[in-house]
C-alpha cells in the first residue's frame, strides 16, 4: 500500500494534481472519519424517517380529528420551510433550552450535541414527505381488502400492520426511493452546525491544501458512489417485494 500512496505523492509533484488523503495519513484518517460520519449520518436518518413515515400515514387515518390535525401541521410545517432554517431552529433555538451536562474535563457539554440535532432535523424533514408518500400508498390498497380483514375481526392496527402496510410498500418504493436519495444528500446541511460529516472534512483539507477543484471532485464523485449503492439497495428491495399484477 506505501507503493500506492507514494504514487499520489508523485503525481502531486509532476503534475500539481493534489491528493493528501491518499499519500498523507493525517488527510486520510480525516477523510475516513468523515465518511464514516456521513454514512452513519445517512443510514440513521433514513431509518428514522421511514418510521415518522409509517407512523405518521396510520395517525392520519386516526378517528379522532385532532390527531389527523397534528399530523397534518407537522407535515405543512416541515414540508413548506427550508431544511436549513429547520437545522438552525434545532441547533441554535431549541438547544439553547436543553440542559448541559458534566464532561469529562470538568466543563459542561450541551446534551445533544450538533449530530444529534442534524438526525433530529433531517428525520423530521425527510419524514414529512414519507407521510405523504406512504400515504398514498395506503390508498392505492383495493378497499375491498381492508372490509374482508374488519370482517375477519382485525383491529385497526392488525390491518395496518399486517395488510395495509406491506401492501402499501410495493407501491411506494419509487417514490420513497426518490425522496431517501434526496435525505442522503440533504446530509451535506450538517456541515453548517460543523458536524464532521464528508463535506466538512473536505473544507478543512482544501483550506489547509489548496486544493479545492480536487476535493470537489472527490466529493462529487464519492456521493455518486454513496447514492448510487442507496438506489441499487431500493431497486433490490423492489424487485424483490413485486407481486404480479399488484402496483404495476
């Protein structure tokens, strides 16, 4: 592996184009944290979201009107203002009422520190729009099949959970694929409340290297990548739910 690295040392010096991550260990354990940081990031807020989703598309089919209500303003809410101003709402307007605790260095520490409110704001966000889309789906499940499973005696929830929902999930996936692509690169957001995700540590080696063109490139090519496996995971899951002559 030295060989390797070495060989980006070279080409930095033969031809200008700079690399530190790949021949500068330092660089490279930047790099490596804040990938792993904006996977953690992505993943955690991915699942998060599809549960406010599921849960939120059943409470809207609640009984009781002001349930529906409170729903329907959390949906308006955070579809209808900037994901950015929501971040900021967290970080700066909400965090200042929640209590420090004690660390390590005889200091204080907020209890929820800047990646803690990125997941809540970007769950919150993104699971606006999976309300909507799994809300669709449930409507698009034959009425007939919902009377025959109250005519069995299944409660409200049984239904939900053990018709409606996996049904409702063959028809969704496109749409909630599209909207999870667009969770994943939401993330980047966080660079502005420095949670050290990819896009942070990026800035601190272009502002140490002068390399922006190169990081830029490497970061337009690792959220392909990062995307990319997302889509080919949805795609798999789809094909693999598909029943035949069901939501085609």
């Amino acid at each position: 592996m030295e060989a390797f690295y070495e060989w980006f040392r070279i080409l930095y010096e033969d031809t200008g184009i700079n690399l530190p991550f790949m021949y500068d260990e330092y660089d490279r354990g930047r790099i490596l944290n804040g990938l792993w940081a904006t996977i953690k990031l992505s993943a955690i807020c991915v699942l998060f979201s599809v549960i406010i989703g599921m849960v939120g598309a059943w409470l809207q089919g609640s009984p009781w009107k002001t349930t529906r209500r409170i729903v329907n303003v959390y949906i308006q809410l955070f579809r209808n203002t900037p994901p950015l101003v929501q971040l900021y709402f967290f970080y700066f307007a909400v965090g200042i009422l929640i209590p420090r605790v004690e660390n390590d260095w005889g200091g204080t520490s907020p209890l929820i520190d800047s990646f803690g409110w990125a997941v809540i704001s970007l769950s919150f966000f993104a699971g606006a729009f999976n309300v909507e889309i799994f809300r669709s789906g449930i409507e698009a499940v034959p009425k007939s099949t919902i009377e025959a499973a109250k005519a069995l005696g299944f409660s409200r929830l049984q239904i939900y959970k053990d018709i409606t929902l996996p049904l409702a999930l063959r028809v969704v996936i496109p749409s909630l694929n599209n909207n999870l692509v667009n969770l994943v690169k939401t993330t980047t957001l966080a660079y502005a409340i420095a949670v050290p995700e990819l896009l942070y540590e990026s800035n601190q080696i272009w502002s140490d290297n002068v390399n922006v063109t190169e990081m830029m490139l490497f970061l337009l090519v690792a959220y392909f990548v990062l995307v990319g496996i997302l889509v080919w995971a949805m795609n798999f899951w789809d094909r693999s739910l598909k029943i035949p002559g069901f939501g085609q």
